[in-house]
C-alpha cells in the first residue's frame, strides 16, 4: 500500500525524470502544504524501512503505517547508516542532514518512525488517495496479468519480459544500471517480491539486504507497470461515481465487493452497474451465487 508512495518520494529526488510533471508537481506541493520536512529528508534518500515490505499481495493503509512505526530501532539506525552514512552520528561531519531530522532521531529510533509513519499517512491521503481507486485496479490487473503469464509460459519468459534492464540467467536475476551508475551488490535469496509500479521506467531495487542486516527482508524489485489496455471513461460524460466504479473493474467484482472497496452503499452500486451494463461499458456473469462485473 505505502510502496507507491515511497517510490514517488524516492524519485522525486533521485530521478525526477522518470516522473510526469504532475507528480513530481503534485508530491512537492504535498511536502511543502503540509509541512511533512521530515519525510522529505527521509523519503529523498530511500531509506528501506520507509517502503516496507508487503506482507500480502493486498495490505490495508493502517497496515502498512504500523509496519513503519513499529520498525525495530535496530533496523532504523541500520537503514540510517545506509542512507546517510556517518554524517548521521558524527557532530563534526560537514554533510549532517538537516536539522529537523537530527532533532527527531535525539529522541530514540522508535519515536523517528513513529514520526514518519505519521507523516507518510498525512503525504499519502494528500497526494495518493484521489488516484489510488485507478491506480490499484491497474496494478492487481497487472499482478494477474503476469501470473497468467508465468502459467502460461513459465517464469523465466516472464521475467525476461517485465522490464528492459532485468536479465535473468541461470538461476540468477540481475538488475542492470543507467550507465555511469557503479553500484554492485550480490544477493541470495530464498525467495523474491516483485510488485508493479506506476512510476519507475525500468526495474527498481526496493530492498536487497546483506547477510548482516537486522531483520533481514526478502529481496523485493518494482519493475514499470504495463500500459493500459484501455482508458477508462471519466468526466461529465460517465460521472465520478460510475468513473471510479469502473476503475474497480479491471476483474470481476460482485456488488458487494464493489461497495466495499468504493465506499457507497451495495444499492447505490447496483443502480450505477445497470446502467453501465445497458451503455455496453461492462459484463456481468454469473458465478454460484453471485453476478461478477468486468469492464471491457
């Protein structure tokens, strides 16, 4: 849930260029208008902890908060060292961060992630939440899409096709870099997480810990979400409700599961479906006991 925003804070600073003007305008602003300076010094760097990772292929808001401030102190000052290097415990360095993160961290590790969770809830209502219906359907969409992929073809085709700099060979998945970037790091691992994300053009190492690492995380790469198959209609022509409706329908959905996701009451979604099935905008089938709607 959180990842897409950490990627968004993360680019901002390190690659603005992947990002359209919109974003990048509109994840400035959020800092700026809501005073989050501490998330902007922490979310520049990428600091691992701030982009937790995802313990189910769905995790709720509240989750995904309280895996960030319940972050081992351990793992903060481990991920701190990482980002900043010395210059975070050395008062004579030239290269300290900024002055309201020093403050914070002098009052303990758990209470900077604590902050943090407080801040990245404040940054994702503002900037995340108005696109985030659109966007989650596109990336579960996505995530099927791909599983389908590796039944129908295997893994190895599968990841060979999520992105241009992916390469894997052998047993082996490597992660190849912009040019002029030097930066090398072996990794092994049981196992893997890979999610889609709506920012990043290439393949994006999340977390990739070393042996010595507190709490060690499963190695997790983003890799650049599919284009859209179809736009989804919006605006005065089909309305809010029905636009962000249809944004749930990437798969097939019952009302109920609907209402729930949409936050509008089973019969306020029932009235919007018939007359986007009667427009030819959706299918709907039955399953058991249930009729499923799908846009086309």
């Amino acid at each position: 849930m959180l990842d897409p925003a950490g990627q968004l804070l993360f680019l901002r600073d390190h690659a603005p260029g992947w990002l359209t003007a919109g974003w990048r305008a509109n994840a400035t602003e959020t800092l700026v208008q809501q005073r989050l300076g501490l998330l902007a010094v922490v979310g520049a760097v990428g600091t691992d902890f701030l982009r937790p990772t995802p313990q189910s292929p769905q995790v709720s808001l509240d989750a995904a908060l309280h895996q960030v401030a319940t972050t081992p102190a351990d793992r903060v000052r481990y991920d701190l060292s990482a980002a900043f290097g010395a210059s975070v415990w050395d008062e004579s360095s030239s290269r300290r961060p900024p002055r309201v993160f020093l403050q914070t961290l002098e009052r303990g590790e758990d209470h900077l992630a604590h902050r943090l969770a407080e801040e990245m809830e404040r940054f994702w209502h503002a900037a995340m939440a108005p696109d985030w219906p659109a966007l989650r359907a596109r990336l579960e969409a996505d995530v099927a899409a791909r599983a389908t992929a590796i039944a129908r073809d295997g893994l190895a085709d599968m990841l060979s096709r999520l992105a241009h700099n992916l390469e894997w060979r052998d047993g082996t998945l490597t992660v190849h870099l912009p040019a002029g970037v030097r930066f090398d790091k072996t990794v092994e691992a049981e196992g893997l997480i890979l999610t889609p994300s709506a920012f990043t053009p290439r393949a994006l190492v999340q977390t990739a810990d070393l042996p010595d690492a507190p709490d060690p995380h499963t190695p997790h790469i983003a890799y650049p979400l599919g284009p859209e198959e179809r736009p989804v209609p919006s605006g005065e022509l089909i309305g809010a409700a029905r636009a962000t409706i249809l944004a749930e329908l990437s798969q097939p959905r019952s009302t109920t599961e609907i209402a729930e996701r949409v936050h509008l009451s089973p019969a306020t979604v029932s009235y919007h479906l018939q007359i986007l099935h009667r427009a030819g905008v959706v299918t709907r089938r039955r399953r058991s006991r249930h009729v499923l709607y799908q846009r086309l």
